[in-house]
C-alpha cells in the first residue's frame, strides 16, 4: 500500500511553521490515541528542534486505555511531556494549560531575569490532518476559534488564538510526509481518516482492518457483525458482513464495498471498541 499525497497548501504550511518557531516557547504536537507512532509526522521533530514539547494523546475515548498508558509512560520517558485527551467531552483539557506553564517555565524565568516585561508563553500547535487538533483548541480555548471538519485539510493558514492571560496559540494546518514509504503506517493513516479517501483503496484498507480485529479482538467482531467463523481472506469477512447486514446488489450480489465503508465507519467512530493498533515496543 504505497500512498502519495501531498497537497500543495501542506507544504506552504510547512514552511511557515519553521520560520514561525522563533516565536513560540513551546510546541503542541497532536496525535491520534489510536496509532501515536503512525500519527507522528517525523518532518515535526526537525520544525520543533530544542523546544520543549507537549504531546496530547487526543481522540483517546477510541484508543484503548491501557496502552495509552504505555504510549504516555514512552514519551515522558523521552523529554516530552504526554497527556491523554478526548476533544469531544473535554476529558483531559483541564490539565493542559498547567504542563504548557511548566514547559515554558524556564523561558518565563529567562526572561525576567533579562528586564523583560512579563508576557503569555507562546505556543504552536502541529499535527497531521485529522486528528482533532481544531477540537483540541477549540476545547482550550472554551469555544469556538479554529475550523473543524472530519476530514483533512480544514485549517488553511495560520490563526493566533488567546487561551488565557498568560498562554497564546499559533494554530497551523495539519502537515503530512510527502510519502509513506511503510505500508503498514499508510494502512493506519488511511484506518483513522488521516488521509483523503480518494488516494486508497477503500476495500482494501477495510479488509486488511477487519482481518486485524479477528485476530486481535475476535469477540468484538463477532458481536458486532454476527459472526460465527472469522476465518478466510479479508474479502471473504467483508463479503460475510455484508451478507449479515443485507448489503446486496441487483442480482443478489453482496456489495464488499457498503461493507468496506461501514466497518471504516464503525471503527473510526468506536461502535466496535476502543483500540489501539500500534505498542511502544513493536515500533
């Protein structure tokens, strides 16, 4: 699974987060509970350089809780502070602005001790498309303030937005890699609607899916689509789904591709559980 997708307004949003950083004291890097590796951009570690980092764990309501645990023990192990967040509820947000004044700390410390005035710690948010990063500051913020969509791309350019007297966020839009050279993040990216349906194989990802949760989580298949067996390639599931729902075609055929789009659906929304498709010790 080789995807390619690199909208031009993602590059310009590149740039302008790199000239940008002089600006902010701490970035806010967002990534999707569910696949916190896959949804790291690696370009954001070379924007970021030094700058003390806040990784929000958002959408975890869907990600299983006890590896969002492990994930959030990873990266406070690794000089970034980590803290789980559903955007939807609110759960978590309370705690942000405290870690954003402990990263900035040292810089508010500095410069007081230079003459200069006290001012708010300024932040970048980054993130790749789609994984609820205008929710996140909208939630911060207490209403709303950033463009939201369930979809990539939303954001357009950059918006500077008030939290409270003393923390101010440069919002960005989502930036993506130019190409995702391992198949395995492509197919976690496109699970979790990171990237435009357009550029995959709608069948293909829903199956290589719902084959994973038959191994990984059988119980939650069989419940939820009325499964007896979960044996066979991952047409053959899709196919068996289909038959179960009534997802039939003119002539009696079952239609894989109402099935591909439900279970995307299903999952993306947490109609089948709450999972995480990736551990810190297995990437």
């Amino acid at each position: 699974m080789v995807i390619h997708w690199y909208p031009g307004h993602m590059a310009k949003a590149r740039r302008l987060a790199k000239e940008n950083l002089k600006l902010v004291d701490v970035v806010i890097e967002v990534i999707d509970a569910r696949i916190p590796f896959s949804s790291r951009n690696p370009d954001i570690n070379e924007i970021a350089g030094e700058k003390p980092r806040l990784v929000v764990l958002n959408k975890a309501d869907l990600a299983d809780p006890g590896l969002t645990g492990e994930w959030e023990r990873y990266f406070n192990s690794r000089k970034c502070l980590a803290v789980p967040v559903d955007s939807v509820s609110g759960r978590g947000i309370n705690g942000v602005p405290a870690l954003i004044g402990k990263l900035a700390a040292p810089k508010m410390v500095s410069l007081a001790a230079s003459g200069r005035r006290p001012r708010a710690a300024r932040c970048m948010v980054l993130g790749i498309p789609n994984v609820g990063k205008s929710l996140f500051i909208n939630r911060l913020v207490g209403k709303k303030v950033a463009r939201t969509g369930n979809r990539p791309g939303v954001t357009r350019g950059r918006q500077w937005i008030r939290v409270a007297e003393n923390i101010e966020l440069m919002d960005t839009p989502g930036i993506l890699w130019p190409k995702f050279g391992d198949s395995a993040v492509a197919f976690r990216l496109a699970v979790t609607g990171a990237i435009k349906e357009e550029v995959y194989d709608y069948c293909e990802v829903a199956g290589r899916l719902v084959k994973w949760l038959a191994e990984k989580y059988p119980q939650s298949v069989r419940e939820r689509y009325k499964l007896d067996e979960l044996t066979g390639e991952p047409g053959e599931l899709l196919e068996a789904i289909g038959r179960k729902r009534g997802f039939y075609v003119q002539g009696g055929a079952v239609s894989v591709t109402t099935s591909a789009r439900t279970v995307l659906k299903e999952f993306r929304e947490g109609k089948l559980g709450r999972f995480t498709l990736e551990e810190p010790g297995c990437v």
